[in-house]
C-alpha cells in the first residue's frame, strides 16, 4: 500500500533496538480515515464474506481491528494480556514474549468469543519477529475454529517473523514490509 509507505517515510522515525516508531498516526494518536483505508486495503486480499470474527491482540492492534470490524460489520474480539475480573468460562492462553515489553506476557481470550464454528481474520497494526502473531494462532488453534487469514500494517521484514510463517503456509498480507530502516529512512520489500 503506497500511501502507508509514504506515511512511514514522513513519519516514522526509529528508535534505539530497531523500534520503528510511527504512533503519530497507526498506534498512539489514531488517523481513523487513514485506518479505514487499510480496511480497505485488506478487503482486497480476504473473503471477507467467509470472515465470522476478527481477532487481535492487546493494545495498539485494537484500533485497526476495529475499524475493520465496523467497515466489515463482523464482531471483533481482542486477546488480553491479563485477566480481569468480568472473565469466566473457559479461556483459550497463549504465552508469548513481547517484544516491545520485553517481557512474556500472557494473551488471553475467553472461549466464549471465538467458537469451533467462527472463521477468523486475525488483524494486527505491527509484526516484528511474529512471536505475538504465532500467540494469537494458537487462540484460534485451541478455538478449533478455521483461520481465514492474517492481515499486518506493517512487517519488519528484516527480523524474518512473516517470512517464516508465509514459508509455513499461513496467509498473511502485510501492506508495508520494511527490508531495513537506518538513520538513511526506510527501504521497502517490493511486492
């Protein structure tokens, strides 16, 4: 998606440890227009038709997430990473390691929310090295219920994480892969 790039190379800036920082418009300060032209952007790659939820992760993947669930009109669900009081049944959880905290964190979903009959889009705003994203697959995984697809804003390609989960075989769509991003700007995997 050209008009996401561009935004990254006006925007972004990176931080010490590879952190690509672009919270003036994707995860801190939200551009809902912008957002809902990536909603866009994933309609074109997914059956949306097939899609029953949309599955995301705890904090900054909720505000694409739901402007996709409000464009596509399917409920979406979040993965919490802690448990609060208002859950009970039965959870599905899945210990990752958050690259950003650089801590394990703990991703759970109630089993209430997604079923064996949903069909699962899993939307995220960021994948590094796909430690979180392999999380939320094994809340769909432990659902029984069918993944549908795999939609990022932005990869660093550069630390492989999409890599190895398109060489295993998930559909996944990032619409900005970052080859590398230095004190230069940015270069971008060409699709």
């Amino acid at each position: 998606m050209e008009e996401l790039k561009e935004r990254i190379r006006a925007e972004g800036r990176i931080l010490p440890g590879n952190i690509v920082k672009v919270d003036g418009f994707l995860n801190h300060q939200v551009d809902t227009r912008f957002l809902g032209q990536i909603a866009d952007e994933f309609a074109k790659y997914f059956d949306i038709s097939k899609v029953t939820k949309i599955l995301t992760a705890e904090a900054s993947g909720i505000a694409l997430a739901a402007i996709c669930s409000y464009k596509y009109g399917i409920p979406m669900v979040f993965a919490k990473k802690a448990k609060s009081d208002n859950i009970e049944g039965g959870l599905y959880r899945s210990d990752v390691f958050s690259y950003t905290y650089k801590k394990k964190v703990t991703l759970i979903c109630s089993s209430d929310w997604i079923t064996p009959k949903d069909h699962v889009l899993i939307i995220d705003d960021f994948m590094a090295n796909g430690v979180a994203m392999r999380g939320l697959l094994g809340i769909v995984e432990q659902a029984g219920a069918k993944l549908e697809g795999i939609g990022v804003a932005i990869e660093k390609g550069f630390q492989h994480g999409g890599d190895k989960l398109r060489e295993e075989g998930y559909p996944l769509k990032s619409l900005a892969i970052i080859e590398s991003a230095d004190e230069n700007g940015f270069t971008f995997r060409e699709d």
